[in-house]
C-alpha cells in the first residue's frame, strides 16, 4: 500500500530516540491527585479571569474561571472539594500565572450539566460551535488556540475537509495512540460533529505506519459514517505539523501567510475531537485528558488526570524517578519545552511528560557550519536554515525575516540532522519572537 508523505523531515521515530515501546500498550488509568492547580491561561490569548475565592466549595464542571477577550475561554474545576488558594504560581513560561488551587474532597460532586442540544449528528451548527466555546475547548495537541475561533470563519470561506490528526509524530508520546485504542466511536462522533458544524463533506482521520493496532480500530470505527476516512501516513516528523498534514492528505498547499481554511481545510487533535463528542452528548467540559508518563520513571503509563494536576503528583504516581534526572520535558523531545522543576500544572495542550538522565539530556558544543546542505533538506517547509542563522547570529532581524524565518514551524529538524550541533531551531525562535515583538512595537527593536 502507498504511504503518504512530504518532502523533508527527519525519523527520529527510531532506535533510542522513539521511546513510544515504554507506554504504547500501557491501558489508560485513572488518576485522581489530592489536589489541583488551574492556570487560567489553559489556552492561547488572554488569560481568564477567576471567579471564584478563597474558602468557596466547588464541584467538578464548574466554571471556575470565566473568559477574557476574542480567543477567551472558561475555566473548569477538575475535581470537586474546597479553593485553597487563588494566586499568582510559576508555570512553564517566563512569567507567573494566575491559578486556582483546589483540595480534592475526592467526591467528584459534578456540577449541572450544560443545556441538552442533540447529538452530534443533530445539534444546530451554530450551537455546536458554542457549545464548543462553553466547554473550554482549544487544541489538545499543543496549540491550544480556541477551537470555536476556528470554527468561526468568514463567510466568503468555506472548509470542505475536517483532518483529524492522529500521527502522534513526536517521540515517546502515545496518549493520542491510546485514545485512539480506547475511544475510537467518541473520537469519530466528535469528527462528525466538527463536520456538521462547518457544513464539511469530508473527514480524514490520518495516522502514521507505525500504529497499525490504531489503523485497524479506527477503519472499524468509521464504518457506515459517510465521507469519513483513515489515510494511513508513513512514519516521519513532523509528519503531524498542520501545513505537512494538510498536503500530504489532500495534495493542497496553504499559501504562505495564509491560514488552513484559506484551502479549505481545517485540522485538530484526536483528543479534541473526543472533548467534542462529550461536549455535545454528554453536556460537559474540558476537565480531564490522557497524558503520557515516560523516560526515566520506574512504571511509565498513561494517565487520565484532571486539568491542573500538578506534574510531580503524576510523576509519583508512575513510581518516582528511575535514577538522577538532568531534564524534565513537557511534550515530546522534538518540540517540548524543558521545565525547571516539577512543580508545574497538566495543561489541556499537555500530551506528556519525559524524564531524562544526564546521558540522553547532554548539550552538545555549537560548532562551526560545515556546509553540508543536511538542515536544508530536512527542513519540511522548504528554508535554508543555514543561511537563516548566520543573520540570526549577526542580529540581523531584517536580513532573517527576508530569508523567510517567519515561516519556521520550529520542529527542530535541521536541529536533529546537524552534524555540527548548531544551535539553529533555538535561534529561529528567539529571531521570531524579536520580529513578533518588534512588529507589535511599531518596529522598534
């Protein structure tokens, strides 16, 4: 059988760098914490705003925080219990977040449920799309952008494919893999009702070559839906980036400076299109998700956690730290973000944790560019990442977003291929966010 891919990218889905074979036939366990942290900024934009104190008593499902600005979303209690604290905490950024902290009565008293508005295949799209909102829902893959603002496009557009993506392309992380395994009608259900609400004719579910059990329950799963598919994908990053998946799937290409729906698409996350199948017929919110627990822990597993539980509880639960630990990453190696500590909250964007040793978390030493061409054929979006960083290095801001460093995915594949260790996806990012932060100074650097 043909396998779909893209041009460039790497395969560090292979020998010592996969870490999948950990947890991948780990079944998903109930975790419940003794107590949670909610960060308000569960989701990109403007954090939201609590409303609730100190002292209250609250119950699983209630609003907890309410929603701030355009791409504003509630917040939920994960657990039932008493409010401890409502303060400023560290998370994984550079500045402290407002967080709710609540102790778990371990009672699970849920809230109302939201109003009754049909099922997936019944509801009003237009009440769909706001149930969406209701629920706290954004990208569970690690964007977190909103996903009702998605949704809501312009009228003279129109997205005639719904992708669903399932490739689980970062290494170690099977949380996707086993709610695939474990919730296939719930994820199909929240497919057809993404589909309904934008009036789409076409779902594709895609999934990468290496999760064959997936494959085969999902094609089971999508039996007598009309116009919904499984496309199996080789197995290559970051064959999961949106702009890859999209061409890969339907052989268009977004435009650059364009968004998905600017060629009719629209892709999430296999776990958000579960959190829509319980928003629509079980009348309930984002409060929970799948999260892998890996690397150097003595029992990795897959966990379903409430939102906010704090990362050194979930790391306990897996048994504690299999030696000394030199890094703690939140994500998969290729993209996540490394934390200082694990005194840090389980997002809704948060598919995993992985914990190193010194050995498998050792800096290498930039050295110099020896011209060998690898960063630009691994890079999928087509950039030379060589010429990029000696304008990144010179602080040439022009010179970089000219060479089209606005276009970095930041996958770190020219990072991974690089003989040398040049410290190149660190650098487009940084000259990112300069260029970004410029931009919105009026062009002051």
């Amino acid at each position: 059988m043909f396998k779909r891919s893209f041009k460039g990218g790497v395969h560090p889905l292979s020998g010592t760098h996969e870490g999948k074979q950990l947890t991948r036939n780990k079944a998903t366990q109930v975790f419940s914490p003794e107590y949670v942290c909610i960060p308000m900024s569960l989701h990109l934009g403007t954090p939201s705003e609590p409303c609730v104190k100190k002292g209250d008593i609250v119950k699983l499902g209630q609003v907890i925080g309410n929603p701030v600005g355009f791409l504003g979303l509630p917040v939920h209690a994960s657990v039932s219990g008493e409010v401890i604290e409502v303060a400023e905490k560290q998370q994984l950024g550079p500045k402290k977040v407002m967080c709710i902290t609540i102790k778990n009565d371990g009672l699970n008293t849920r809230a109302e449920p939201m109003e009754n508005i049909g099922t997936c295949e019944t509801a009003e799209p237009r009440a769909i799309v706001e149930r969406i909102k209701q629920a706290g829902i954004c990208g569970m893959g690690g964007a977190a952008f909103p996903l009702h603002v998605k949704l809501t496009i312009q009228d003279e557009k129109h997205a005639d494919t719904i992708i669903l993506n399932g490739a689980e392309c970062e290494t170690h992380l099977t949380s996707d893999f086993r709610a695939m395994l474990e919730y296939p009608q719930e994820i199909v259900r929240g497919l057809t009702a993404i589909m309904r609400a934008m009036g789409s004719k076409r779902g594709i579910i895609a999934i990468e070559d290496n999760k064959p059990e997936a494959i085969k329950v999902m094609k089971k799963a999508v039996e007598g839906h009309e116009g919904i598919s499984v496309m199996e994908l080789e197995t290559k990053y970051p064959q999961g980036s949106e702009k890859q998946l999209i061409t890969v799937t339907t052989g268009r290409e977004v435009p650059r400076g364009k968004l998905p729906i600017d060629c009719g698409v629209i892709v999430t996350n296999i776990a958000t299109a579960t959190s829509v199948k319980l928003a629509i017929e079980d009348s309930w919110p984002v409060t929970h998700r799948i999260v892998t627990v890996t690397g150097r822990v003595k029992s990795p597993c897959n966990l379903l956690a409430p939102i906010g539980t704090v990362v050194k509880d979930l790391i306990e639960f897996a048994g504690g730290y299999d030696g000394e630990i030199a890094k703690l990453v939140a994500g998969g190696m290729m993209t996540g973000p490394a934390a200082p500590n694990d005194d840090f909250s389980l997002t809704k964007a948060m598919g995993g944790i992985v914990a190193l040793n010194k050995k498998e978390a050792i800096s290498y030493e930039e050295k110099a560019c020896i011209r060998c061409a690898r960063c630009v054929a691994a890079c999928p979006m087509g950039l030379n990442p060589a010429r990029i960083k000696q304008y990144c290095d010179a602080n040439d801001m022009a010179g970089a977003k000219a060479n089209n460093v606005m276009d970095c995915i930041v996958c770190g594949c020219c990072s991974f291929i690089c003989p040398a260790n040049r410290f190149l996806t660190a650098s487009f990012k940084n000259m990112k966010d300069r260029i970004t932060l410029a931009s919105r100074l009026g062009g002051k650097k």
